[in-house]
C-alpha cells in the first residue's frame, strides 16, 4: 500500500501503527488494533487544523518538526475525558466517614496539621472541587491545611477546571444541599464559588513521566480512577510505582470502581471498607 497516496480519510495500517506507537510511547494511552477508527475520528480534525495532506504527513510532521504545542495538541485530541461531580460516591462516602478521620489523627501523631490530596487524572475538575467540598463540610477540619493537587496531560481541560463553570450534565449527580451551598446557576451554567476553586491546585503532570509525577510528594490519598483503562500492563505497572513512590507511608489509592491491580502490583493491600476497595500502600 502505498503511503503517498493516503489521504486525511484513510489510515493505512501501517502509519495507524506507527501513530499509536507514538501516542503510546508519549501517554501511555495504548490504543488496540481494532480501534483504528477511534485515531482515525480524533486526528482528521488536528490533521486540517495544521494544514496538512495526510496522516502520513502529520506522521511525518510529529516525528520530526513537532513542537510543544502541537503534542499538547496531540494529548488533547486522543484523551477522553468523561468526568462528573460526585462520580462513583460511595467512594467519597469512604473518603469523608473513614480516611479523613482516620488520616487527620495519624497525621497528628506525627506532628502533621495538614491533609494532602491528588486527583491525578482530573479531566475538567469535577473530581478534585468533589474532594474540596467534602473537605469544606467537614469541621474538625476547619484548623488543618487541606492541600489538593489536580493534573492531567491536557491542557484544555485543565484550562476549563480553572474556569470552575459547569453544565447540567457534569452536576447532575451533585447533592442539593452542596448545589445551594457552592454553586451559582447562571442560566443552565453553574458557577463554582471561589472558597472551593481556591482549595484545588491545578498543574499538568504526564502519569508516564517520571520527572513530572516526582514534583509531589508525601501525598496522603491520591484519586487515580478512569485513566489506567486506557494503558496496557506495562504502562499501569510504571504509573502505579510512581504513585506509590509519592505517597506517605500507608497513604491509600482509589482507582475506578471497574478498574483492578489484578497482576499489576502487590506492592499496595487492597482494603475494603464499606464494600468499596481502597488500595493502601504496605
Ligand atoms: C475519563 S477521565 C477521568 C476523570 C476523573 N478521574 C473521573 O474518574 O471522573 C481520564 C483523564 O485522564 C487523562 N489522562 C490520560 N492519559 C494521561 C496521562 N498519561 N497522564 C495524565 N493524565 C492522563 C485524560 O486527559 C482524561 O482527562
């Protein structure tokens, strides 16, 4: 087949490898052989916006005239970053009744007045503003600093957690009373208020890259759910040791209520409290 002749429509097979390998090699994002449509829907749209013929070309052009924008490009455009408030909340139920009491008095035993959180793949910031308001209701925590850090590789969403403005899907599973409490309803559009945003910390921070992961540190709980699904074995196995390598000793793990450790590491005890599994690190 020949390469020169593909157009932004069709993917040959072996330019479809190579751009997966590429996205793999940078992400971790490990997209099968049966997804080639997937790459092929989420290109076409960056492959016009640069101008260019072919996937063969921006092949080309990634490989060897890319600059940082154009991977923060690439990064935005084969994410997926479906996210709401509240998602999974039996998970948060452990959070506010079990960990936070149980992490404040250890804390405290050593000396520590503070409780450090990281939602670690925060999409467009509904996960990290769900910790911040639980933390907000909680009173015995009214005198200990609450640290929450939220990345992700994408700097879009990122740019609009910072923005803190929501639509009725993403705060459709948001109890009425922290609705009342913490947002403004501008029409359909909800605005988060400012003593929430100001609690979350937003950086972007590549799960793969070892560099950027090692910029926190003495982490107590880290909220890792809905991103490992889309990396292989290999790719989960190095995200999950750098996560385990800036907890706090015995720190906890959440991932995905569908997602498991399963071969993946025995390096955390999973813990069940409530019928919801916490990973803590041994
Ligand atoms: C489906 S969302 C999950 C959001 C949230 N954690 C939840 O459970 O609702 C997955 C997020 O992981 C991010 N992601 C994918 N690969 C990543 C990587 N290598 N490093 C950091 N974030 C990544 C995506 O950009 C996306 O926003």
């Amino acid at each position: 087949m020949s390469t020169l002749t593909a157009s932004p429509q069709t993917l040959s097979e072996e330019t479809f490898r190579q751009l997966r390998d590429f996205i793999y090699e940078k992400t971790g994002i490990y997209i099968p052989d049966n997804k080639k449509y997937f790459l092929e829907n989420r290109l076409s749209r960056v492959i016009k916006e640069k101008n260019l013929r072919s996937y063969d070309d921006y092949l080309y052009y990634l490989k060897y005239s890319a600059t940082k924008a154009d991977i923060a490009r690439l990064f935005d455009a084969v994410t997926t970053n479906e996210t709401f408030f509240f998602r999974e909340p039996q998970q948060f139920e452990v959070l506010a009744s079990n960990l936070i009491p149980q992490i404040v008095k250890e804390n405290a035993q050593m000396g520590r007045k503070d409780i450090k959180i990281w939602s670690a793949a925060c999409s467009t910031g509904e996960e990290p503003y769900t910790i911040a308001m639980i933390l907000l209701e909680k009173t015995e925590l009214m005198t200990i600093r609450k640290e929450i850090y939220a990345s992700d590789i994408s700097e879009s969403v990122l740019m609009s957690a910072r923005r803190g403005m929501y639509g009725g899907y993403s705060v459709r599973n948001i109890p009425p009373q922290y609705m009342a409490k913490y947002f403004k309803d501008s029409g359909g559009v909800y605005i988060l208020s400012e003593n929430v945003k100001t609690l979350v910390k937003f950086m972007n921070i590549n799960l793969i890259e070892e560099r950027e992961v090692r910029q926190l540190k003495g982490i107590d709980i880290v909220f890792c759910r809905n991103v490992l699904i889309y990396f292989d074995d290999k790719a989960k196995k190095k995200v999950v040791s750098l996560i385990y390598d800036v907890l706090r000793p015995k720190g906890y793990l959440f991932i995905g209520t569908s997602e498991s450790l399963h071969n993946i590491t025995r390096a955390f005890r999973p813990v069940v409290i409530n019928k919801v599994i916490v990973y803590q690190k041994v």
